[in-house]
C-alpha cells in the first residue's frame, strides 16, 4: 500500500488520497486521476492506481499533484512538467519508502 498518507492540501484545497485497484479501460490503464480542483465539491479526490513501481508512483504523485495546484495547465503541460521533475528528483536517489 501506499503508507499512511490519506490526505493531503494542494493550495488550500484538501484532497482525499486513495489507492484503487484500476483506473481506465482494461486496455489503456491509468497510473492516477483527480477531481478538477475547480469544481465546488468539498470531497475532492486523488486516486492511484495499486502496485506502481516506485518510478510510476513518483511520477503520478506529481502530476496530480501538479494537476491540484495548477488547475489553469493543461494536460500536455502537467505531463512534461511532471516528467521533468520526477527525473531530477529520480537522478538525487528518491525512492518511495525511503528518505524519510
């Protein structure tokens, strides 16, 4: 699992974190999705799919987390952003489970 975390606040917006056994089509599975930080419903949630690699889970964590505090991005932006970050942080030795 994903450790204790079941929540976290993005730019004051709290956002429930949840593990899910799958996301997308059986075909084209997701890594994670988020509720659009711009809708008014006060439970809005981040699910990840279970059993990501650390990499996977690195990257998915910050694209909707990039998706949270950014809500203006489009997704072509958060997926180069999130990229980007996830191989600079990757190249410092973070791993999931680690460094804490």
């Amino acid at each position: 699992g994903m450790g204790q975390i079941r929540s976290h606040t993005f730019r004051g917006r709290r956002y429930r974190i949840r593990e899910v056994s799958r996301l997308g089509p059986r075909e084209a599975p997701k890594y994670g999705d988020s509720d659009d930080p711009r809708t008014s419903a006060v439970d809005k949630e981040i699910r990840l799919t279970r059993g990501l690699s650390d990499f996977e889970f690195l990257y998915t964590i910050l694209h909707e987390g990039l998706h949270a505090c950014y809500p203006d991005l489009d997704e072509d932006s958060v997926e180069m952003g999130s990229g980007d970050l996830v191989r600079l942080i990757w190249r410092y030795g973070y791993r999931r489970g680690e460094n804490r």
